[in-house]
C-alpha cells in the first residue's frame, strides 16, 4: 500500500493514529530516501531474556506450570515435613 505522505512545517509526517506509539527504525539511504522499519525496543539489562538458552528455559518453565497447577498448601504440612527431614 502506498501514500502519499508532506513532511510539515514542524519538519513531522504523521503516520496515522493505527501506528501511533509503535517504534520504527529510520534508515536514510543512499539516494536520500527514507526506510521506516518496524522495532521493538528491549532494554539492554532485559536482552538476556531474549537469548536462546534463556527462551528454553523459560519455555519448559511455562510447560511445567501448564502441566502442574497452582494448588493450596498446608504451612503446617510443610513445617511437619521440614522438621523430619533434619
């Protein structure tokens, strides 16, 4: 799809509200036009999340939880089998 797009006096072209707070990339290229890519953005300190050996482990994490539900324990249960253990 293509459309026609006049950069304002303010120096901004407006993209429309669909694509409103989405990120992009903006490569300029060699002969002056302009390449919006689509991005996410991911916090240096958060990359490691994206890793591959991390998204493994957090996709067995997600299927040990499908596979074991939340349920209510017993502090007292707990304690009991705490205490025979040592």
């Amino acid at each position: 799809m293509e459309a026609l797009k006049i950069v304002g006096k303010s120096g901004q072209i407006s993209l429309g509200k669909a694509l409103a707070g989405m990120g992009f990339v903006m490569e300029t290229l060699p002969g002056g036009d302009i390449l919006l890519k689509h991005s996410v953005v991911v916090p240096v300190n958060e990359r490691w999340l994206h890793e591959p050996a991390m998204k493994d482990k957090l996709a067995q994490a997600d299927d040990w939880m499908r596979n074991n539900p939340a349920k209510e324990s017993s502090l007292e249960e707990i304690k009991a089998r705490l205490e025979s253990a040592s």
